[in-house]
C-alpha cells in the first residue's frame, strides 16, 4: 500500500502514522523527521534546511524531492510506504508521481486529517510544552499553517482528481481518529 498522510501541523500525523504503521507494517517516512535529523547531526543538508525551518518556511522542492527520490528506493518501501509531510507543493506532488510512474506504481490513498486553525495552535503550543520544537511558537506556527493553507492545501483537489483523496475529521481523540483512518484503509485492502 502507498499512502500519503496529508493535514496541518499539529493535525495529529505523526501521531496516527505511528498507529498506522504499526498496524500495516509499512514504512513510514516523515520528511520533517529527516530533516530534523540532518539539523542535529549539522550536516549540510541540515543546516540549509534549518534557515527554512525556523520560519515554518518550505525548504525548496528540489532539496526534498532528492530526499524523498532516495528514501523510497530502499528496501523497506519498495513494497509499500507511509509519506508523512510529502509531497506539500504542487511540484512536489508531481515529482512523486513521475517516480512511481517509471516503475508502474501510484498512490492508493490520500489520507487527509482535517482540523481548524484554532485548534491547531492550541495543540501546537501543548506540543511545544513537552518536546520543545523551535518551529512550534505561536509566530511560526501561523507562518506555517498559513503555508499550508496557500501551498500544500491545494494539493487535495490533486489528489481528488486522481479519486484517491479521503477526507477525515480529526478533531475526535486519538482513537477515534484512527478508527476513521483504519475503515479507509481496511476498504482499500477489501
Ligand atoms: P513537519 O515535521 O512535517 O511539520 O515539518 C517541519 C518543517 O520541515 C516544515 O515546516 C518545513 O520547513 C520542513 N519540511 C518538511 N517536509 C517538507 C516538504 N515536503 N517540503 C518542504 N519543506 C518541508
């Protein structure tokens, strides 16, 4: 199965990519998770990405899109992956097509958790409590839902286009947020 994760920060994807994954062993590849990662190891990757990330900018397509490029030709996603904040442009979206394209895959599911602003940034600032993102204050976190509003939300009419788009509210608890999640994606296996 390849699926795409798609909503706000602070919508709950980590949160739910961890359920899902577990659940239907596939790999889960978070591009902020990597790019997190190239900042605490200081590498150069990293330290580009950084100057965007702490103004809850996008980093260029052509940085992630090579990323992204490598990630799913290991042999954990060959079969399957979970893209957790990819693709979040339209460039993006279309860079990620031709590459399955040219080996004669696609995506099944696009998978979109939908929560409002207010609640967003009230989350977002619960989460800063407890893991200290630098991009999760008040001021970046509007800079980046307002990203994702003018961006990445377009992309649903993408997807929508191509009738793999499905619309889940996520403004239930963890649970029954994933109990939607998973009646999507038990009926793609049916
Ligand atoms: P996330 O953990 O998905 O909220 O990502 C944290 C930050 O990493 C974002 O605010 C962006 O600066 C950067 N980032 C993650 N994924 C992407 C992407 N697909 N395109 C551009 N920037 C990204």
């Amino acid at each position: 199965m390849r699926l795409i994760l798609f909503g706000p920060p602070g919508a709950g994807k980590g949160t739910q990519a961890v359920r899902i994954t577990q659940k239907y062993a596939t790999a889960h590849i978070s591009t902020g998770d990597m790019l997190r990662a190239a900042v605490k190891n200081g590498t150069e990757l990293g330290q580009l990405a950084k100057s965007y990330m702490d103004k809850g900018e996008l980093v260029p397509d052509g940085v992630v899109i090579g990323i992204i490029k490598d990630r799913i030709g290991e042999n954990d996603a060959k079969s399957g992956f979970m893209l957790d904040g990819f693709p979040r442009t339209v460039p993006q979206a279309e860079a990620l097509s031709e590459m399955l394209n040219s080996t004669g895959a696609s995506i099944d599911a696009v998978v979109s958790i939908e929560v409002n602003d207010e609640e967003i940034v009230k989350r977002i600032l619960e989460r800063q409590k407890i893991e200290g993102r630098e991009d999760d204050t008040e001021d970046v976190v509007r800079n980046r839902l307002k990203v994702y509003r003018n961006q990445t939300e377009p992309l649903k009419s993408y997807y929508a286009e191509e009738g793999v788009l499905h619309e889940v509210d996520g403004m239930g608890s963890i649970d029954d947020v994933f109990g939607k999640i998973d009646s999507v994606l038990a009926d793609l296996r049916a």
